[in-house]
C-alpha cells in the first residue's frame, strides 16, 4: 500500500486519468473529491464489499440455477416469426 501526506486542496493522480484531491480535514475526517471518467465506478469500501458480497450470493444460489433449467426451450426461427406478425398487427393499429 502506498501512503502519502497530503494537506487541503492538494491531489493524486492515479493512472494519468483519475484526481483525487482532499477537500477537507476535520475532526478525525477527511473529505476527498474524485475526478475520473464516467465509465468508471467508483464506491466507497462498504459499498463495494456489499455489492460483491450480493453478486457472490446471486452467482451460488441454487434456486436460481435451478429455475434457468426449467425454462423452455425456443425454436429461435418460430419465435421471430411469432413476433414479426404481432408486431406488424400492432402497427396496423
């Protein structure tokens, strides 16, 4: 882990895209702003580990693997041609 001293309104840059800038320090707490682009998620540490934490759970569920199994098979071809004529009545209405 890399560890810098950093006082208010001074930044890092991570990886020549990313600016992260103290904004404050106050009482034990520091307010940091995080310049990145959009396609970039970004979130704090708890967020993360829950969200990682509810993928991991949704990934090792048996019910939900046991309900794509039970899912019927569709003839692809049949199944564009259903939808071609409701799509075109609809149209026509």
């Amino acid at each position: 882990m890399l560890v810098l001293s950093r006082k208010k309104n001074e930044s890092i840059i991570i990886n020549g895209n990313i600016e992260v800038k103290i904004i404050e320090s106050d009482d034990g707490k520091v307010r940091i702003g995080i310049e990145a682009p959009k396609h970039i998620e970004i979130h704090r540490k708890e967020v993360f580990d829950q969200i990682t934490e509810a993928n991991r759970a949704a990934t090792n569920s048996k019910k939900a693997l046991g309900d794509l199994s039970k899912l019927p098979t569709i003839n692809s071809q049949k199944h564009d041609n259903k939808n071609s004529i409701r799509n075109k009545k609809l149209l026509k209405k």
